[in-house]
C-alpha cells in the first residue's frame, strides 16, 4: 500500500505532466482565434474571431479531411482483415522459420518511411497509382499491417488453446473459430488495436506527401500549405490542426473504456 505522501506525489506528478503535455494543444487552439497581429502577442486577453475557422473551411480543407477519413478507415479495414488471420497463425501453428517470419514482419514496422519511399514512388509511378486513394491506403499497410499483427498475436496468445481444440472436435473451420470464438472474446483488444492504427493512419505524414499531390491529398500534408514565400499564416495554420486533431480527441473520448480495456486485457492472469 502506498503512502499518504506518496499518493500526493503522484497525483501531482500527473497534473504537472498533464499541463505540460496540454500546453502546446492549448497554445494551438488559443491562436487559432486570434488575429494576424495577436498571434505574436502572448497574452490571454483577446478578442475571439472565427475569420481563421471561416478561411479554412472555406479552402479545400474538407476534401482533405473526407480522404483522410477515407484513407485512414479503409487502411484499418484491410489491415485487420489481413492481420487477424496472420496472427492466429503465427500464435496457434509451429512451422519451421516462424520466430524468422515474425521478426521480418515486425522490422518492417521498425524500419525509417524515408527507406520506403523511393522504392514505392517508382513503383508506383509504372503502375500510375500516385495520387490515388488506394495507393496511399496500400502504403498504410507498411506500418497498420504488421502493428495489427503484433497486437493480436499477444492477445490470442492469452487465449487457452484448449478452446481452439475443443471446438475442431465439434467440427468448427478455422474461420468458424475465428469467427465465432476468438472474435468475441478479443472485440476489446480489436477495437484498442483498430483505434490506435487509425490515429496512426490520420497522423501519417511522410509517406502521403511523397506520394499524393492533390486527389488523395490528406489532412496533415495540406498543413504547410499555409507557409507562404513572404509569411506563414500562423493564426490559419492553428485553426486547421486544431479542426484536425478534434476529431481525434473527440474519438478517443468516445471509446476511452473499450481502449483501456483491450489494452489491459491480458495484463493480469489468474
């Protein structure tokens, strides 16, 4: 049992870390209603203008959040469909080279996107898909694809082997198995692993900007669309991040409980 004094210290350990980690977003949201010239005064006391929410809204800001929206879900899809079946296999079967095949999977979500990049813009420039959403959504796949499968086979390598077992004697495919018993008893770790890959695919910079120039043009590239050759616009810079990381927010908040959840399912066995 923690003491009295030790509970204090953490509690305020979590604020002061709390602020500082909401300090930038604050400072964001803040500028993002002031005008060309309040931006540069640090100060609190200003009058509120939505001019800068009016001037994005107004820009192709929508079309680049639609295909982030786009984009992000249907990469999360695939990935999930794809990496499910992979990490049930790589947990439940012993073939020769799995650790092997395992590893390879796991650098390839360890490995640079600059590494990725070339490659991928040659390949993809014989094939005409830059610009496209189902080329940036195929990219995804480089860092959804393997995370999803990391994530699950953790999970499923909590699940007892004698229910797969049982339920071959019954009859059941591989697919009713997955199906109709890992699937429910693993929607926590699903929906945690489904929630953390979009944020990654919403967040995705690099790899989109290389390869997209206006059609599957995303949220976060469309950001340094507002520094300009004589000034950045700060104040309409702030209003699009911030209109870009609310949904987000606003998400996470949704499904806080199912996140909590999958994340610790398996942490404590009994």
């Amino acid at each position: 049992m923690l003491g009295n004094k030790k509970i204090i210290g953490i509690y305020v350990f979590l604020i002061i870390a709390s602020f500082i980690f909401l300090l930038p977003f604050a400072w964001i949201t803040l500028t993002s209603f002031k005008t060309r010239v309040e931006t540069f005064a640090f100060t609190l006391l200003f009058t509120p203008t939505l001019r800068n929410y009016i001037n994005v809204l107004s820009s192709p800001f929508i079309n680049y959040a639609v295909n982030s929206l786009v984009i992000s879900t249907s990469s999360v899809l695939i990935a999930l469909i794809l990496g499910m079946p992979a990490a049930y296999l790589l947990s439940r079967y012993k073939f020769k080279y799995r650790e092997t095949l395992y590893f390879f999977i796991l650098t390839i979500r360890m490995g640079p996107a600059a590494a990725f990049a070339v490659p991928f813009y040659l390949l993809y420039s014989q094939f005409n898909m830059l610009d496209t959403h189902i080329g940036v959504i195929l990219i995804y796949q480089t860092f959804n694809l393997p995370f999803v499968i990391w994530m699950l086979k953790s999970f499923i390598d909590e699940v007892p082997v004698e229910l797969d077992e049982a339920a071959k004697v019954d009859g059941c495919s591989v697919f009713r198995i997955l199906w109709n018993i890992l699937l429910p008893l693993l929607k926590p770790a699903i929906f945690a692993t489904s929630i953390l890959s979009f944020i990654f695919s919403w967040n995705e910079f690099f790899m989109t900007m290389v390869l997209t120039s206006k059609n599957a043009k995303t949220i976060t590239v469309n950001m340094p669309s507002y520094i300009g050759f004589t000034r950045i616009r700060w104040e309409e810079m702030c209003a699009a991040s911030t209109l870009a990381i609310l949904p987000i927010i606003v998400f996470a908040i949704l499904t806080r409980k199912y996140l909590v959840r999958g994340l610790t399912l398996g942490a404590v066995k009994g």
